[in-house]
C-alpha cells in the first residue's frame, strides 16, 4: 500500500504545475506569443473602390438625363372590329371599328425639325397611325418618311397638333464610328418597355459583336436576316425596338432591335455611326426615299465545310455564287472584274468571315465611297487587291 502522505505531496505538485502552464499558455496567446488555434479564420479583407463606383453611377445618370428628351415613344393605333350579339350568345355579327392602341415602340431625334430614326418592323403598318410621345409627355402625330431597304430602319416625321414640323428638338449625338466598340464596354439602353414604360432606362456590356439573327415581325409573320449587329446584355423588352443604345460619354452607337424570347439578357441592336445617320436623312431630304450603296454582287459566306466539300484551300470570305445574275451587269463588282467564282477574302482591310460579310462591311458605307477588296479569282488562283465605286441603290 502506497504512502497516503507522498501521494497528497504530488498532487498539490501536478496542480501547481498545471494551473501555472495553463496561466503562461493563456498569456501567451494574448501577446501573441501562441497562436489561437480556436479562433475562427479571418477572411482577406476585400477592398471596394466607392469612388469608382459613385463615378460610374454619376455617369449613367448624366447619360440618362441627357438622352431622355431626345426619345420618344411610338404608340400604334388603328381600327379593330367590333361585334354585337344577343343576351343569350346565339347570334354574333360585325358592328363598326374602332380605333384603339395595338401596340408601340421606340424612337429618337436625329434633327431639330422632328425627324425620328425608329425600327421598320415598329411602323410598318400601312393602315396604322403612329402618336409620338415626348419624354415630358408632349404628344405629336408622326408620318413614315422612308424605310431602308437593306436593314431593319425607318424615318418618321413628326408634327405638331397645327401639322407643322418641329423646330426645336434636340437631336441625339451619334458615335463617329460603330468600330471603336468593344466586348465589355459599358452601355445604356433608353426605351418605351412593354409598349407602357416610356423612357426605361437599363444598363449593360456589349456581350458580343458581329452578331446574325433572323428577325420575326410578331405583326406581319415576316423575317429579316440581320448581321453585324452589337449584342447586349441591358435589359430589353418587346416596346424597346427602336430605342437607342447608348455609350458612357452620351453618344449613340446603335439602335435597339431585336431579342431572344427564350433567353435572358440577349438583345441585339444594329449598329450605327453619325456619317450613316447622315446619310439617311440626306437620302431621305433629297430623294423621298432611303438610297443605299451597293456592290452589285450575291455572295455566300464560306465557312471551312462549304470549303472542303468544294477542295478549296481558303475557307474564309464571301464566295461568289455560281448562277448567271450572281454579278449585276454593270454594277461596281462587275465594272472592277468580280465574276462568279471568285471569293473576296477582304473589304475596307478588314478580313471577311461568318461573322463579318461584305454586306456589314458596305452598310455603314455611302454611294459614291471607295472600297478596296481583296478577291481570290478562280480562273487563275491567285488573289487580286482591286478598288471599287460604291453606286446607289
């Protein structure tokens, strides 16, 4: 039998010792000396820049205050059937017209004496009348002036309730070039929303550049191959067509036209530039109508299958379709030598592809511009650099 004396002795020993380790391991930790073990992980500090941010909120408010007053909502109207019946629903027979609101869209100033640049498809309607209303809620009466033949645009004149022009709007400011447009910079877009929120303001990325769609009209059933075009991730809604995409220094580098019904965040809007703008609203002054250069030629876009199922070693560029009007009789393409066969590699210097077809390349062009091509000639296989005048439409 142990020593109860030597067994009491160590363990005021052992308690001696423990509660002064504990102590100096304590202190340890609140010098610093031991790390805390038990403390939770401290996640890095992330750094917000506010200054920037405040920034870019001024910006797209300025933006927004700018551009409001120079767009406008399209509100479509025309005569809708009416019926009548009896109390018990046994007989139902036309009884008149009346003329109602059946749709709308978007438009913008681009003159002081009224001219609106809108979508075709937004005013297309020949038995439909066309109201536009101001920002500040002003409401005018607008006439079709001119619809592009090439592209989904049309001018609209608007007038006062005497009937005169507008002399005092204020005309958006447009980009010089839709060219100097990147992936990822911001943008604003501005337009009458479902048909019902005028002046909507959203923000977005250009998402994607040189886009394809084929186009529906829900009113017409009709489609338009469109190209070239900007896509966007700015909220836009059936209302929107028309309305003007918008870059952070307030200028316009493209029109809102189209959106994927069955997807979030795609819309996709035409391109445009203060020369074209021009253009068409001198083409319009002058001639009643829109006039767009052409080339004079019907092309393809080759991609490598259509190459390798035709052995050919390029398989880029915009081939020359074989068929006897493939090339306008005295159209520039003919004038400068194009023949059926041949495939243009390049327009402007700028290489062409699926995503970028001569037809992108001429529509920010005017008649009367000079072009240069690259164009590989099938008769000899080699590949020419030749110029061309650009004519009318």
């Amino acid at each position: 039998m142990k020593n109860p004396t030597i067994l009491f002795v160590l363990t005021v020993i052992c308690a001696f010792f423990t509660t002064l380790f504990s102590n100096i391991f304590l202190q340890g930790i609140g010098m610093g000396w031991v790390k805390d073990m038990s403390a939770p992980m401290r996640k890095e500090e992330v750094k917000i820049d506010t200054a920037s941010l405040k920034n870019l909120s001024v910006s797209v408010k300025s933006v927004a205050k700018k551009l409001s007053p120079s767009v406008v909502s399209i509100i479509v109207s025309k005569d809708v059937q009416t019926y009548k019946t009896d109390p018990f629903g046994f007989f139902y027979e036309p009884s008149g017209t009346v003329r109602q609101k059946v749709g709308g869209g978007t438009g913008f100033f681009v003159s002081k004496d009224g001219l609106v640049l809108t979508n075709k498809h937004v005013v297309s309607d020949p038995t439909a009348s066309y109201a536009i209303i101001s920002a500040s809620g002003e409401e005018f009466t607008g006439k079709v002036l001119a619809f592009d033949p090439t592209t989904d645009l049309a001018i609209v004149q608007t007038y006062d309730v005497d009937g005169k022009k507008l002399t005092d709007r204020e005309p958006v400011s447009l980009v010089a070039s839709s060219t100097s447009l990147e992936v990822g910079d911001f943008l604003i877009a501005i337009g009458n929303a479902l048909a019902e929120f005028k002046n909507t303001v959203t923000f977005g990325v250009v998402s994607a550049l040189g886009r394809t769609i084929e186009a529906g009209d829900m009113g017409s059933h009709s489609t338009e191959l469109l190209t070239g075009l900007i896509q966007t991730d700015a909220a836009i809604n059936p209302g929107n067509s028309g309305g003007p995409l918008v870059n952070l220094d307030g200028q316009v580098i493209g029109i809102n036209t189209a959106i994927a019904s069955n997807a979030n965040g795609l819309g996709f809007a035409i391109p445009l530039s203060s020369k074209e703008v021009q253009y068409l609203i001198d083409s319009v002054t002058k001639n009643g109508a829109i006039k767009r250069a052409f080339v004079g030629v019907k092309t393809v876009s080759l991609t490598p299958e259509i190459a390798k199922s035709m052995n050919m070693e390029i398989s880029s560029g915009d081939l020359v379709v074989t068929a006897p009007d493939a090339v306008i009789p005295k159209s520039p393409a003919e004038k400068a030598g194009v023949e059926s066969g041949d495939i243009i590699t390049e327009a402007a210097w700028t290489p062409l592809s699926e995503g970028v077809t001569l037809r992108d390349i001429i529509k920010d062009k005017i008649p009367w511009d000079e072009i240069t091509l690259k164009v590989w000639k099938k008769k000899t296989g080699k590949t020419e650099v030749i110029k061309l005048i650009l004519e009318e439409r």
